[in-house]
C-alpha cells in the first residue's frame, strides 16, 4: 500500500453567520485540512486517484491527527445545537422500562435476558422453573466500568449444567469464549481465542463444544487484516485451547467458513459450509455415535441455500431455494442422497419462508414473511399445513423455537408501534397468551403505520410503511425520515424502537422502504439488487423519497435519508447522484470505497453481492457508484453527518475517513458536512446504553436542525 508520508491540517473552528435576506442562518465550517498523496491505481486501464489513501491506517499519527482535528469541529457543533440536551433527557426518560428475552428451556431450567432499563448491557438469567425466582448466571455489566465489554455469544448445553459465554471488546468481531458452572455461577479455567463469526455448540454430555477460529493475527493489525481460512475445532472442557481437536478445514479453500451444530439428539455434528455473504451454502456431516467417523459431504457445491431443521434416523429435513426463489421444505435419505430421491415435504408458496422448527414432537413450524411481515403456519411430519399462530397484527415474529418435544413455545411480536412482547404458545391449544409485556409510559394510540407500494423507476413495485402521528396533514412540511439497506438478502421488517419513537414524538414521519436487493420477496428480490443491478437499489430509494414528497408527506427541504453499513453505502450512493433530494442525510459505518473494501478483515465476503474492482466486467458497475468515487468537486451536498467507530473491523473506519476527507473537499454549499467518530465502539453490536443514546440524541438534534423542526 502507498502511504502519504505528510499531513498538514488546520484546527476548526466552527463559524456561524448572520442570516441571510431570507432569515435563513449561514453557516461557515472551516473542515481540516486533509493532505492529498499521488496514489493512482489502474483498474484494468482506467487511471483512478486515491489521494486520502493514507486514512486508511488508524493507527499512524498522521491520522489520529485527523481524527483529533474532526473531532474538534463535529463535537462542539453537535453539543451548541439548543435542541441536543433536551432530545437526550427525552430520549433516557423514554428508555428507561424493563425489557425482557424470550425464556427458553435446557435441562429442565429457563434462560432469559433481561435489562432494567438503562443498564449498557442486558443481564443473562437462569431460574430452575418459571415460577422460580430467577438468579443472575451472568451480568456484563461487570466486564467493564463503561459498558463496552458485551456478551458476544452464549450456549447452553443440553443438560443445563455449563455454558459457553464469548465477550466482544468495544464492538470488535473478535470472541473470547470461557465456560461457566451453571450451578455455582462459576468459571472454569477455559478460554478460547480468535474466534470470529462462530457460535459454540455443546455436544450430547456436555463434555465439549464445537467453534470456529481464525489463527492469531499478526499483533497490531488485529482490526484491519482479512480474515481467511476459518477452522472448525472442537474444544474438551479443561483442556487448554493448544489442545483443542481439528474437525475440519480446507488449507486450499481460504474462503471457506465452518458453523458446526450438533443435532438435538446428540447424533450428528451438521457442518454448514459458507464462502462469502451468498446465501448459497454446502451442507456436511459427521456422524458423532462413531469415534473416528468421517466428515461426510452431503451437499457438496454452492448452488443453494440450505438449512438443516431435524432428522429422523437417517432421514434429514432441509429448507432449501434450490429450484424454489422463496423457499421449500425437503426430505433427504442421507443414505441415498442423490437429488432425484429427495421428497418434498412443503412446497414454495407464493410468501417467503424465512425459517423452520420441529417443535411437538412431530410438527413442522414454518415462520413465512408476507409483503415484509411476519406469518406463522403448523404443517404435520407429512408436510400438511393444520393451522396458523395468530398474531397480534402486522408485524415481526422472532422465536418460535425450542426442543423437538416441546408442546409449548415462546416467541416475541413487535411492530413499529407495539413495543417487543413475549407470547406463550401452547400447541395443544392452539392458543397464545401474554407471558410478559413492557411496561412503557408513552401513548402510541396517537401514531398510525401505514403500509404502501410505490413503483420504482423501472415500474418493479415496492413495499415502503410509514409511520406517523395520526393527524399529520400532507401538505409537504412534515420532517420525514427514509431509512433502507438493500442488500444481502437482509430482510427489513416491523419492530419496536425507543429512537424512532422520539422521532415521531418530535412531529417527524418514519418511512422505512423495503428495496431490491433485501430477501423480503425471495432469493430473486435479493438478486434484482446485487451486483450488476445494484443501481436498482438506489432507483428504489429515490423513487421512495420522490413518493413521499409527491404524496404530501414531505418536500425535499424537509427530507432526509439514513442507512448503516450496507445502508451506508446506500445513503452515499443516492445522496451523490441525488443531492437535491435530501435536505440532511445520516450515512452510518458505510462501504464507502467499493473499489478496496474486499482488501480488509472479512470485506472480501462481500464481493458475492457486489463484486470485486478486479473482476473486469464489476469494475465499472463499482466505480459509477462508489460514494468515495463519486464526489464532484462545486456539488452543494445535503448536511451530512457520517458515523464511524474507531473499533469497527466489519466496516474499517477508513472508508468513512476517506468518504468525509474528500466529501469536505468537494462540497460547495453552507450545510455541515461532518464526520462523527465514536471511540471504544465497533461496528454497532453490543454497544452500551448509554452510547446509544448519545449517539441518537446527536442524529436528532442534527435533523432537528437542519430539517427546520425548530421553527
């Protein structure tokens, strides 16, 4: 890589005017100065600068400068905004409730997590029946003075005596798993390292547990290098990690990763193979009840989605999009596994399967989305539909889980305007009742959510909600939001959240568009938005604020857009090629660089959906919409507030630092233009309360002021 050896910046300060002829405040920001290095790459003979090549190393000096220097402009601005202590104070007296997980049963005890209100991290129960008083199995809380050290992962195993726990420090990917005695509440001496992207999964005595690692990282380059050949092992409780059992790995395959599952009954370890963020997967086995046995390729190349749901003997039952876009049920004889044997159990219906339980002994329980809402069905061993689980109205399903021989389950129900409630689901019944509801001292019968379909540009008809007060006029002068993503088949549904219910409490409208490229309609929904057709993506967007502000809901001086990660990108892409649109716009840990990001931790994962700068037919598809690529020097862009976190090894923080460099050198206009940048954060898991809500209260009084909500 070429790096700049010299950076010369200006300290900031922030400048505000006097008003112009239109009572409208001017304001001057005086950005740092961001030194410009020669780096030229060739891209299959297109000449393309990099001159902010340097930002992408966060530990040189010349950057941490940088980063002191932007700080120095976004943090003062943010906290003189009048509105920003008062949203804040809005925002901690509205969070401030209970909040429960679902319980879920192993070995005769429940497990549940729950959150006082404004602790930064949820603490993990255990109780030995649900009448019991539960105690504390373990408390985060107490991993870190500020809240920054998260419960990154957690398996019960299946006689409820030990569990497996994983720390996640300052939003890093990286775990650290450790063994509890459930009993005692005690650790054993196990730790595991370098874990990443992995669960751990007991085996049938809870002897050990299956994870997956990388080996170590050269020291120092922990949060930037890439991530290749993950490893599948196995790890004996009390035994240290150097001698932990290699399963599987593929020396010639970096790609590849492993997440290996033991089956309910303890008989087979179920090897998922992934490459990348494609949905398509290979399906391996071992069979445990034979010491020494093989790892069976049961499906052997990627051409599919496949998940594993049960067995019978040696009948297994897999979900699959193989010659079904939105998903069906199959059963495989994995005696006689040839394709032309396998027997489907549920066809593809005309909604999308997203998940399937065996749950009451022989019952299959299928949770569907329709038009990017939840639905639940019951189907017979035979595949025969029996019956639906009623839900409270529109909105989102999560759960629906538990033990084969379970007769009763628990799954939680949210939607825009119904705060997360857990259910209790009773099969012989057919019946469900509230086991716990939050306890929230807000009125939501003033709000309404809508739910529309507007075209896109090339007439593909998109879903969008919209939420607002019920008395909204649509005159085009309410403060409107538009959130999407858009990609890797990430589906966007109904949920509850605090944040944007203080946005709708401050007179602002939600809308919450579901683009190609999601999975909300399938694996060719998601197809219609990757790769070559990414561009749909961002005709879907426009189209979606174009809606809104033709409808009444908004205009385009009171618009404004967000998105995070693949969102981000999104946002950078739309507000470049549509700068007139928006009158302020929240781009969150983007991929701003589409033509490096595949050179940095697990970003080469993402070129199944948009491709790599060295494939010479993606190159130019990469390059029209990179958002780091696409900044014209004189544009008077929207005020933009970019969000990064300094421990973010999802999304590098250098490809916000590079976007916001040459976003500040390009820019024409009076609006800000700036960059926020979090500290002991990462990619936005496990962040603390407390940093949540700063953050958000930053975000709304940035809307608050430059969507005009003040007058």
């Amino acid at each position: 890589m070429t790096r700049s050896i010299i950076l010369l910046f200006a300290l900031s300060t922030l400048l505000i005017g006097c008003s112009d002829s239109q009572d409208k405040e001017i304001m001057t920001f005086e950005y740092p100065t961001a030194h410009k290095g020669d780096v030229v790459d060739d891209y299959h003979g297109t000449q393309v600068a990099d001159p902010y090549r340097w930002l992408e190393d966060p530990d040189s000096d010349e950057t941490r400068a940088w980063v002191e220097a932007q700080n120095a402009v976004t943090s003062p601005y943010l906290a003189s905004l009048p509105s920003r202590d008062r949203i804040k104070d809005r925002l901690t007296e509205m969070w401030d409730y209970p909040k429960y997980g679902a319980p879920y049963e192993r070995g005769g005890r429940y497990f549940f997590s729950k959150n006082d209100g404004l602790q930064n991290q949820s603490v993990q129960y255990v109780q030995e029946s649900l009448d019991d008083e539960p105690r504390v199995l373990i408390d985060p809380n107490t991993l870190s003075e500020d809240g920054t050290v998260a419960l990154g992962g957690m398996s019960i195993s299946l006689d409820g005596k030990r569990m497996a726990w994983a720390t996640n420090v300052s939003g890093s990917d990286w775990r650290t798993w450790y063994v509890r005695d459930i009993d005692t509440g005690k650790d054993l001496d196990d730790k595991i390292e370098w874990s990443k992207f992995s669960g751990a999964s007991w085996d049938e005595k809870g002897e050990g547990f299956y994870y997956s690692r990388y080996d170590a990282p050269v020291e120092g380059n922990e949060l930037e290098d890439a991530n290749y050949h993950q490893k599948l092992y196995y790890h004996k409780v009390g035994t240290s990690q150097s001698e932990d059992v290699l399963v599987y790995a593929r020396a010639d395959q970096k790609e590849w990763g492993f997440g290996g599952s033991v089956t309910e009954s303890g008989d087979y370890l179920i090897i998922s193979v992934w490459k990348g963020t494609s949905p398509k997967n290979m399906l391996f086995y071992k069979d445990l009840r034979t010491p020494g046995s093989p790892v069976v390729e049961l499906i052997s190349v990627f051409e599919a989605d496949y998940g594993f749901v049960g067995h019978d003997d040696n009948i297994f039952y897999l979900s699959t999009d193989l010659d079904a876009p939105k998903q069906r049920l199959v059963a495989v004889d994995i005696e006689n596994s040839a394709k032309d044997q396998w027997y489907e159990l549920i066809a593809e219906k005309d909604i999308t399967l997203r998940g399937v339980g065996m749950i009451n002994g022989n019952e299959f329980v299928g949770q569907y989305m329709k038009d990017a809402h939840s639905v639940v069905y019951r189907f017979d061993i035979h595949g025969h539909q029996i019956g639906e689980v009623e839900l409270p109205g529109i909105g989102t399903v999560g759960g629906v889980g538990g033990e084969r021989e379970d007769a009763e389950t628990f799954y939680v129900f949210t939607s825009f305007l119904y705060p997360p409630t857990i259910f209790k689901y009773d099969f012989t019944t057919g019946l469900s009742t509230v086991f716990r509801e939050p306890e929230i001292d807000v009125d939501l019968t003033g709000y309404i959510t809508e739910q529309i379909f507007y075209p896109s540009k090339d007439g593909t008809r998109i879903p969008m909600f919209i939420v607002h007060k019920k008395d909204v006029k649509l005159d085009g002068s309410n403060p409107t939001l538009l959130y999407g993503y858009g990609g890797f088949n990430v589906s966007l549904t109904p949920y509850f959240s605090i944040s944007r219910l203080a946005w709708l409490e401050m007179g602002g409208v939600f809308a919450l568009a579901n683009l190609r490229g999601g999975g909300e309609y399938g694996e060719d929904w998601h197809q219609g938005g990757m790769l070559q057709n990414k561009q749909n993506v961002f005709d879907d967007f426009i189209a979606a604020g174009e809606y809104l502000i033709a409808e009444g809901y908004t205009s385009k001086d009171k618009l404004a857009c967000q998105g995070g990660s693949n969102g981000g990108t999104l946002v950078g892409a739309v507000v470049n090629q549509r700068p007139d649109l928006f009158a302020a716009a929240i781009p969150e840990v983007g991929v701003m660089d589409m033509l490096r990001f595949h050179l940095f931790t697990i970003g080469w994962a993402w070129v199944s959906d948009y491709g790599s700068s060295e494939d010479p037919d993606m190159f130019p598809t990469l390059y029209s919409y990179s958002p780091y690529h696409n900044l014209i020097d004189g544009t008077e862009y929207p005020a933009i507030m970019v969000t990064t976190a300094d421990h973010d090894d999802r999304v590098v923080p250098g490809h916000s630092f590079k976007y916001a460099a040459r976003l500040q050198e390009a820019h024409a206009g009076s609006n800000p233009v700036l960059i926020r940048i979090e500290t002991k954060a990462g990619h936005g898991g496990g962040k603390p309360t407390s940093m949540i809500i700063e953050e958000v209260a930053d975000q709304w009084a940035f809307l608050w002021k430059h969507l005009g909500m003040e007058k």
